[in-house]
C-alpha cells in the first residue's frame, strides 16, 4: 500500500499565509494534486501537476513541490478559504492512486 | 456547460449489488479518463478506481479494498460511465463522486450519489 501523510489541522488568521503539507515516499517522481472541499460539497481542484492552477482558482493557491514533500501554499488566507484539503498522488509504480487523510484549514 | 450527474445509489442489504452511473455533458466524454471517488460519512476522500480513454486502451485500475467486487466502465456513446459494485459490505457505505479529467487531472466532478449498506 502507499500512504500520503497531512497534518490534520492548520489554523492561520486572515491575511497570514498557510501552509499545507503534504509527504509521500513516490513524491519525488510523482506529481502531487490538491482538492479543496467544503462542507456539504464535491471536491475542486485547486492545484494539479504539483504547481499548476486551473482556470477560476485565485492567484493566492499556489503549489510546490521538493523531494517527499508536497506544499499547498494559501497567500492572504481569507474566512472562504476555510476547507478540508486534500493531497493526492500515484505510487511509484503508477497504478495507485491515494489520497492524503486531509487537512482541515481553519481561518479566524 | 461542462457536468457530471451521478446516480444509482440507495439501501442496499450487505452482500447485495448496485450499479452506479455517471452521466457526462460539456465537453467530449470519449478523450477524458474517469475516475470513482467515495467518502464514507465523516471521513476523508477515498480513491475507488479508474478507467482510461479507449484510445488508451480502457485499462482500468482499482483500489485494494475494491479489487474483485466492482467493475468500472464506460459507453463512450451514450457520455455514461458505471461502477458496478458487488459483494457490498457495510464498510462500501458513503458518497460516491464521479470525477472527469477534461482539461486537467480531476477538474471536473459531480455531486455525488449515496449509497447505504445495511441490513
């Protein structure tokens, strides 16, 4: 099996930057991807290909990623960005798909 | 307007059957790998297991906990993608999302469908 580890809580206060890790053994060849999702609602993708972002999500998403660590990176973290977050990525071998246990974001 | 609509799910007893389905509209169904995602209430994201386009070979990939017990496919002609589940245990209960890789990896997901086993 492969697991992708996150913290289970972050917590910042509006404006302040917050971090979201993210730790896999396979993340140094595998590209990381990230979900916001709040309650009650399906998934986004907030980040794909470990610093891309799509179309609609704002500038202050950003992703990086060195060695087995991933990072979810929220500049100027507002109250709407309060979510559970989610890593995912494929094990070496490719065929496996995991997500992180996830990250409750809480902004107050 | 690019959308997934799940649906299928319900009450279904433990050892029970049930197919879920996954209608596609918004953009060409045919070019895009489609992935099944559960949540069981309370819970984190739970990766089921996938299907790529035919033009890669509709190769399927499932997770551990699935193998064996469902099936994912698609008709590429009527945009529906299915995951046919079987032998369900309790542990099957949640949420299950279809989830479209149209112009990146995932970014394209419906509102989920519930299924509940239980006697």
């Amino acid at each position: 099996s492969y697991e992708l580890t996150q913290p289970p809580s972050v917590s910042v206060s509006p404006g302040q930057t917050a971090r979201i890790t993210c730790s896999g053994d396979a993340l140094p060849k595998k590209y990381a991807y990230w979900f916001q999702q709040k309650s009650g609602q399906a998934p986004v993708l907030v980040i794909y290909e470990d610093n891309k972002r799509p179309s609609g999500i704002p500038e202050r998403f950003s992703g990086s990623s060195s060695g087995t660590m991933a990072t979810l990176t929220i500049s100027g973290a507002q109250v709407d960005d309060e979510s559970d977050y989610y890593c995912y990525s494929t094990d070496s071998s490719g065929n496996l798909r995991v997500f992180g246990g996830g990250t409750k974001l809480t902004v107050l | 307007e690019v959308q997934l609509v799940e649906s299928g799910g319900g009450l279904v007893r433990p050892g029970g059957s049930l197919r879920l389905s996954c209608a596609a509209s918004g953009f060409t169904f045919t070019n895009a790998w489609m992935t099944w995602v559960r949540q069981a209430p309370g819970k984190g994201l739970e990766w089921v297991g996938l299907i790529k386009t035919k033009t890669d070979g509709e190769t399927t990939d499932y997770a551990a906990p699935v193998k064996g017990r469902f099936t994912i496919s698609r008709d590429d002609s009527q945009n529906t993608l299915y995951l046919e589940m079987n032998s369900l245990k309790t542990e099957d209960s949640a949420v299950y999302y279809c989830s479209g890789n149209v112009l990146a990896y995932m970014d394209v997901w419906g509102e989920g469908t519930t299924v509940t086993v239980s006697s």
